[in-house]
C-alpha cells in the first residue's frame, strides 16, 4: 500500500477516534461508521436523545488554516448534520476541534467557490472549475468582505460540543 496513502488514512482514522472517545467523555453513544455511510463518519447518540450525524475531517500540522473538501460537501445540510475538523496539532498537544452545522459549512463552501470563480487567477486568467474546495479556519479578504463575524463564529463553534446535546 502507498506509504503516503496508508499515512493519510490513519491521521484520519484518528480524527474519528479522538472524536469519537470526546463524545462519548460526554455521555454519547457514538459509532464509527468505517467508511459505511457515504458522508458521515460518526453517528452519535446525545444523552438527552439527540441523534446526531458527523462528518469527521482531520489533519495532523497544527499550522493548518483550511480543510480540503469537495463539491459533494456544499449540499446535503441537515439539522442533525454537523462537520468536525479536527487540527491533532502534531500530537503535541491537545488537539483543538471546531464543531460546525452543516448548514454553515454548505453555505459557505459554495459562496466561497462561486467568488474563487469570479476572481481573477495567475496572470489575470480565469479560474477553471474544480470539485475541490477549501474551508478556512482564519479570516482571508472573502471572509472579512462576506462574513464579518467569521473569526468570532468560528470561536463560538471550537471545542464547542455543547450543541451537538
């Protein structure tokens, strides 16, 4: 198996398990999906009833500003619905986790890329289309012009597992 790959699959594998084993700190019943649901990586059931859907995103550097993801990720929001990106910080210390309803991410992914689309590229050139998408986790001039609470929302939504009850 590609070295690279296999890396790249457990950082994510331990994502789901960190958040998982949080989860569950809080009184959850939590499930790993491996790889079983096509968006969602954690099925959680809140101590109050609340089932909740997760979809866990993970990198290990602690220096990440944004997380990868597709144009499969600007639909399909719920209420029940919720992102995870997790930032392990190198395991050096406590991983820090922003907990996000879909409904955020979907929206925000798909005004972000139609801006990207609209803005000139290199050398004044267009942008191609492209089914990835990226989202931020810091304030970039669209953020500021668009959403100006982006810092402080995002503030509102780290470590914050509180919702998800």
């Amino acid at each position: 198996m590609n070295k690279s790959l296999l890396q790249k699959q457990n950082v994510g594998n331990a994502g789901e398990y960190y958040l998982a084993a949080r989860l569950s700190a809080l009184d959850f019943t939590a499930t790993i999906t491996l790889g079983r649901a096509e968006k969602y990586d954690i099925l959680a059931l809140g101590p109050k009833g609340k089932l909740v859907k997760i979809s866990v995103k993970t990198t290990q550097r602690s220096d990440a500003k944004s997380f990868p993801l597709s144009v499969k990720d600007e639909k399909g929001f719920s209420d029940d619905f919720y992102y995870a990106f997790i930032r392990l910080n190198d395991f050096k210390i406590e991983p820090d986790v922003w907990i996000i309803p879909s409904k955020v991410v979907c929206q925000h992914l798909s005004e972000r890329h139609s801006h990207w689309l609209q803005t000139p590229g290199r050398d004044g050139k267009q942008h191609v289309d492209t089914p990835m998408r990226q989202f931020n986790l810091v304030s970039t001039d669209f953020e500021k012009s668009t959403y100006p609470t982006w810092e402080s929302d995002l503030n509102n939504y780290h470590m914050n597992f509180e919702q998800l009850i």
